[in-house]
C-alpha cells in the first residue's frame, strides 16, 4: 500500500510551497530521513526528508509547480 508524502509546513506561517527539484526520481528506493525533494517558501528554499522508506512510486506535483501545504506531492510505496 502506497503512503502519501504531503507538503509539509515548514514554517509557523506557511500556507504554499514551490517544488523547486525533485531529487529522487520515480521508481527510487528511498530511506525514512533521506532528503527527496527541494521546496521553496516566502522565505527560503529547504530540502524535505521522506517520512517513510520505500519506493518513490509516483510524483504528482512536478517541480515548478506551488501547492498549498498538506497537498499529496508523491506516493510512496
């Protein structure tokens, strides 16, 4: 079963986030804690770890692309 890795809130303020790059491409292994993606705030640009380990199964927001948090960004599986 796929694990739905969302936008977090990365900041007290935070409504959206920009996906900068994705580091990972789809159909690689990731670690719980490894970074897999860049996101640009209001006020910075961070790389997000993964939450889970697994596969990264499917990318649905392409870098490029601002969502507000707590959006699905990939599936995990």
């Amino acid at each position: 079963m796929a694990t739905e890795f969302k936008m977090p809130m990365l900041g007290e303020v935070m409504e959206e986030g920009r996906i900068v790059a994705w580091l990972k491409e789809e159909g690689a292994a990731v670690e719980r804690g490894e970074n897999i993606v860049e996101v640009e705030t209001d006020k910075a640009t961070m790389e997000v770890e993964s939450t889970t380990s697994g596969v990264l199964k499917q990318i649905l927001v392409p870098a490029g692309e601002t969502v507000p948090v707590n959006t699905t960004l990939a599936l995990i599986e």
